[in-house]
C-alpha cells in the first residue's frame, strides 16, 4: 500500500492534476501548483533520460507506464486474494 500511495501519488497525479486544471480553466494558484508539482515529479526523470540517452517519449510517458505497473500490482493482489493464480505465458 504505501508504495502505491508513494508511486501514484508522486508520478501519476501531478500530470492528472495540471490536465485537470488546465481543462476546467482553475484559478491561476491551482494550476501553478499542479504545474510546479508535474514539473518536480518529471525532474528525476529527465535527468537521467539526458544522462542514460533514454528516448524523451519513455520520460512524457513515465507516469502512464507507472499508473499500468500498479494496476498489474493490484490485479495480480486481487487474483491471489481471490485463489485464482496468476498467470503469464502459461506460468503460474
């Protein structure tokens, strides 16, 4: 649980929330908020697609391959609370 708090609430919604802003035209300290906070969550991450030469697309979309990672978490929780194994490529 807290790595999803952590992982969602520090990669995933900050972009959410300057999309949400910018769209529902917010005040102008909503979305300055929204904005410096997307722009820190992406900070980490374009240093090192400038220091490892990553493609700049694997960092814009960082948060929605983070917000993927944890819907795989919990699904595969859900599926072993359930009693049902988890499966990939025909492995348990």
């Amino acid at each position: 649980m807290p790595a999803t708090v952590l992982l969602l609430g520090g990669q995933v919604l900050p972009p959410a929330l300057l999309i949400i802003a910018l769209l529902r035209h917010a005040g102008a300290a909503a979305t300055i908020l929204s904005a410096t906070a997307t722009l820190l969550s992406y900070y980490p991450r374009l240093l090192t697609t400038i220091r490892f030469r990553q493609s700049v697309s694997g960092a814009l979309l960082h948060p929605l391959g983070v917000g993927l990672l944890v819907s795989i978490q919990w699904y595969a929780l859900l599926r072993h609370i359930l009693g049902k194994p988890v499966t990939w490529r025909g492995r348990t």
